[in-house]
C-alpha cells in the first residue's frame, strides 16, 4: 500500500516547522516495508508512506505530530526490555512490584523524572509484551517524556504495529551523532561497528544476568534499576574503565595492517 498525504501546518515564523526538516527513518525493511520520505513545498509537507497493510491509518496519524517536535536536540537516553503489559515478568526478573499495573506506573514515573520532552529514547527492544492491548500501548508510549526510537527485539509484535508512532524503527542502529558512536541492538555483540576504533555498544535481552564486555553495557531496566541511563551516564562508565587492552581483532589488525585494497 502507498499513499501521499498532505499535511497543512498553520504556525509561521523562523521557527516554523516548514523552515525545520524532520527526519523520518524506517530501516527494517524486511519486516514493516515502512518508508517515510519528506518532500518540503510551500506551506505544507508532502508525507510519501509506503505502509504495510496491516499498519492502522491512525498510527501513521499518530506519527504525522512529529513534525512539529524538537528532533534531535537534547539528551539522548538508553533503555530495553520494559516488558510493558507482561505480569510474569515481575516474577521472571524479581522485580520490586505487585502488579503489572504498578510496574507500568512506576517505569513510566522513573522513565519521566530523567527524560525532559526535548530528549531522544532510544528503547533496544521488547518494550511492550506481544499481547497488550494496542490502545494501552499507545497511553503509555504518549505518557513518556520526549521523542522515542526502537530497535526490534523479540517480543516487539505490538510495538511493531504501532510503528507509526515511533520516530524511528530498526532492527540494528549504529548512531554516528554521539562522540563516540554507539551501536545499538536488542542482543549483546562481541563486536560490532567500529569497536576497534572505539565505539560503544548498547544492548537489552539478557535482563542483566550477562556482563558487560569492554565497551558495552546492557541498558535494560532489570540491570539499571529501571532508569533510562543517558549518554553521558553511558560515556562515563565506559571511561570509567580505564584505558583497554587491544582486543583480538585489535591485535589482528596491528600484525596484519590493511590498507583498504
């Protein structure tokens, strides 16, 4: 399904939102086919959606706001496998609750009292359980502060149909904006872009039962008493370890030196 929408905006000045370029970007392909392209004309923005059909209009709706948002600017944050909507897993994880309801309320309060509106979530998967209700989905994803991004874990069914409202939707990211990059997914690597340069790694699925190794760190909730961690929280503990010892393929590199050809 394909379709062009046209999107009259009524404010005006410096700081209209004809005179900001959103950025939408919709990489997974493979799953959602979901590609939004912005084309600036007088006035308006023609949205070009190339949507799979079972994406609700109202979702894609739901996204249209965005456009009046402050992107990228402010703090980015981190975090993974919230498990919204999943009762069992305060058992799974021992987590401090006595209901889902108050593990929501409370993820939801911690979530608001780091995260400004100006800020950028990037949540590493499995946010919501694959059997919320859709329009609960939607309340919590509107009660947190800021804009969000999500990279696809392996529960994220209704995160995915409510894609639409996410600014951007991956299965892997490698974020070139922060010094030093990070690269973010859902499951923990032992290497990934540009680490033997210095890159960092964020990653969720192992609820915390799984160390970090060199410079990466799981930001699920379960291992960051369920805080968001931002960037300069993320950069300082990586730093905090210190100058490390070149890696295999560090090493690799150093005895066997490829000039690109």
């Amino acid at each position: 399904m394909f379709c062009c929408l046209r999107w009259s905006l009524s404010s005006s000045g410096s700081g209209a939102p004809w005179n900001r370029t959103p950025h939408f970007t919709y990489e997974n392909k493979s799953r959602t086919n979901f590609d939004l392209d912005t084309r600036k004309r007088t006035g308006y923005y023609r949205i070009c959606v190339r949507l799979p059909a079972r994406l609700a209009v109202g979702d894609l709706l739901d996204r249209l706001y965005c456009v009046e948002r402050n992107n990228g600017v402010g703090m980015k944050f981190y975090t993974a496998d919230e498990h919204y909507g999943h009762e069992n897993m305060i058992r799974f994880c021992n987590r401090p609750y006595d209901n889902v309801e108050q593990m929501q309320e409370d993820l939801i309060a911690r979530h608001n009292s780091v995260v400004r509106k100006g800020d950028f979530t990037w949540h590493c998967g499995d946010m919501f359980w694959r059997t919320m209700d859709l329009n609960e989905c939607r309340r919590i994803l509107r009660a947190l502060n800021g804009q969000h991004g999500l990279v696809i874990g392996n529960h994220d069914e209704s995160a995915l149909r409510i894609a639409g409202m996410f600014d951007a939707v991956h299965d892997t990211f490698f974020d070139k904006s922060t010094k030093p990059a990070v690269f973010l997914s859902h499951y923990a690597h032992r290497v990934w872009p540009k680490s033997h340069d210095g890159s960092y790694h964020v990653y969720g699925h192992t609820h915390a039962v799984l160390s970090d190794y060199r410079r990466s760190h799981d930001v699920g909730v379960d291992a960051n008493k369920y805080f968001p961690m931002s960037f300069d929280e993320l950069d300082a503990l990586i730093k905090s370890k210190g100058t490390l010892p070149p890696d295999e393929v560090q090493i690799s590199m150093m005895e066997h030196p490829w000039d690109g050809k």
